[in-house]
C-alpha cells in the first residue's frame, strides 16, 4: 500500500515537473525580465491551442463511438482505460504540432 502511494507520489512530481518546464506558459511579469518574449509566447500559444483542438476532437469522437455501441467488446488495457490512450495521443499530437509550429516560425 505504501508502494503504491510511493508511486502516485514520483509519478505525480514527474507530471507536474514535466508541465512546468515544457509545457505551462509564464505570462506574468517579473520585476527585471519576463521568461518568453512575444514571438515565443505565440508559437507556445499556437502549439497548445492547436494540441487542444485536436484533442477535443478525439475525445468527442470516442463518446460517439461509445455513445453509439460501436466500441465492441473487446477487453484489454485501452478499452478498459481510454485516459491512457488519450496521453499517449496527446504526447504525440503535442509533438507533430511543435515540429510544425517550430517550422512555420522559423
């Protein structure tokens, strides 16, 4: 039981590193510098919205697939946790959107 929160505990330091350092915008001043420039901020704002989007879309059609019995009734790890597969999706959709945001700007 320890072990298990143990885990919970790393797993969740991981994320919240990960997101604050890759991830999360800093839109606030600071007293001498700001973190991002205006240029960096809109291809931060770009990649993120365009991630969102597509994200959105994906989840909306997977309650239409279910919402529609069209799932079936197959039991493994994915049909049993979606959440999974939607990070897996969303880790490779943020990717594909900064090559591509990255290219346009550059």
């Amino acid at each position: 039981m320890v072990l298990k929160w143990l885990l919970f505990i790393i797993i969740t330091l991981v994320m919240w590193t990960v997101y604050y350092k890759y991830i999360a915008i800093n839109t606030k001043e600071f007293k001498k510098e700001r973190r991002l420039d205006e240029r960096q901020l809109r291809i931060r704002l770009e990649i993120l919205s365009n991630t969102f989007g597509y994200m959105f879309l994906i989840i909306m059609s997977y309650i239409a697939i279910k919402l529609s019995g069209l799932n079936g009734n197959a039991q493994n790890v994915f049909t049993q946790n979606p959440e999974i597969l939607f990070i897996v999706l969303l880790g490779i959709i943020y990717a594909i959107n900064v090559l591509i945001v990255k290219k346009k700007y550059s």
